[in-house]
C-alpha cells in the first residue's frame, strides 16, 4: 500500500470533493475517444481501437473512485494499493481533462500552463473547478514521486 | 527472388498493388506526441520512461521538446510498432498522433 498526506488545507480538499463527485460522473458521461484514432482508413479497426481505449479506461475511474469515496481523503490522506497506482495516475489526467473541458473551459492554455490565472477574480465555479484541478495534480505528482 | 520474377511483369495489376503494399508496410512512420495544457512534466517524462523504456535524460528531452516546441517525435519505425506505442500513449491519455516518415 502507499500512503501519503497531501500538503494541502483539509477544508480545501472537503470543499471541492462534492464538485469532484459531479465532475467524475460527467467524465463517464462525456467519454469520447473517436478523436484518438490515428488518420488510417480502416473503419474496423478505428472501432477495435476506441473500443478498447473505453475497455482499458474503466479500470482506471475505478482507481479513482476508490480514492474519491475514500473517507481518509477528505483529511488530507492518500492509500492506493500498488497495484492500482498506474489506473489511478491515468484516472486522474482523465478527470484533468474533464474539469479542462468543463470548469475551467474559460482559462486559457496559459494561464493553466503558468498558473498565472487570477483567480480570486473568477466566478466560484471557476474557483471550485480550479482547486480541483489542482487537488488532482497534487495527488499526481506526489504518486509518481512515490514510485519513481 | 521474388522481386525479380515481379519487376519483369511491371504492367501488371498485381504488381502494383503488391508494390504498394510493400511501400506501405516499408514506410517508416512516426510517433509524435503533441503538447497539452493538461498533463503535468513528469507524468508525461513517467510515460516516455514506461512506454519506450527511456533513461530519465532521453524522457526529459523529449518532455521538453514537447512541451517547448509543442510536438516531439518519440520514435520512428515500422508501422505496427508505431501504433501498438500510439496506442499505449494514448491509453495514459497523451495527444498522439501518427505519420508517415515520408
């Protein structure tokens, strides 16, 4: 098992966990690989392709929704079997790109690349979506350390 | 032997398909990942090291082209290779793409 506790404020984590839920469920909701598929015409198998990037990609939220449905989570701390940690680091660049896509459509590349977006500024939704964003990337980075 | 038993009949419809056939499946292509705001440094330098069994420095370089240049080539090379490794990239979710090394 690897443990860790996150450098983050506990009333951080438990104020975006409920938005995290919502976001988890529209990245099973919006799932959309058909822009994966390199540029070959082969019909059968651009369907074997997507179908199995969807197969693959259920492991991987359910890593993640054993670490979001984790009661431990909410005071900071992290516990991810070894075996899962490769599901889970991908379960977490997934639900990125869905607060990317939704919460934080309005941000530019920039900012998120810089973080120099002003948040403060920002509509709460923005600001909730922002925290967990960066919430997930914190969980991320503090994973590949751990196994690296 | 085969080829010279071919390149004596160049009009003929088989042999053109099979000459593009070999041109095809003899193509090298390329793998390129492409840039994203999304994926942090060393998640994408982590996938470099797992998919292509890259030391820590080649990763790394290859991060920053991507991330500075916004695409890297990662590898080039037979076709099925380059889309079993397309494939992998893109089950750890980085934007990659294929073409041909012409």
């Amino acid at each position: 098992m690897i443990e860790f506790s996150l450098q983050v404020e506990a009333r951080i984590i438990r104020a975006v966990l409920p938005e995290l839920g919502k976001l988890f469920a529209l990245s099973v909701k919006e799932e959309d690989y058909s822009d994966h598929f390199p540029d070959i015409d082969d019909p059968d198998f651009k369907e074997a392709w997507i179908e199995g990037l969807k197969q693959e990609a259920k492991d991987d939220r359910n890593a993640l929704a054993r670490l979001l449905k984790s009661p431990r989570l909410k005071y900071g701390r992290v516990e991810v079997k070894e075996d899962e940690v490769e599901d889970l680091l991908r379960g977490l660049t997934e639900i990125r790109f869905t607060i990317r896509k939704t919460s934080l459509k309005k941000l530019s590349d920039e900012e998120l690349e810089t973080g120099l977006a002003d948040i403060p500024t920002k509509n709460p939704e923005v600001q909730i979506g922002f925290f967990a964003y960066l919430l997930m990337a914190e969980v991320q980075e503090r994973l590949i350390q751990e196994i690296s | 032997m085969a080829f010279e038993i071919l390149s004596s009949t160049s009009s003929s419809p088989l042999l053109e398909e099979k000459t593009e056939l070999d041109e095809q499946l003899g193509t090298p292509w390329k793998v390129i990942v492409l840039n994203d705001p999304v994926n942090l440094m060393n998640y994408v330098v982590m996938v470099f090291k797992k998919v292509f069994g890259y030391n820590d420095t080649k990763a790394t370089k290859h991060m920053m082209e991507v991330h500075e240049q916004g695409k890297s080539i990662l590898w080039v090379g037979e076709r099925e290779q380059a889309e079993n490794y397309a494939y992998q990239l893109q089950r750890w979710r980085l934007q990659t793409i294929l073409e041909k090394d012409d």
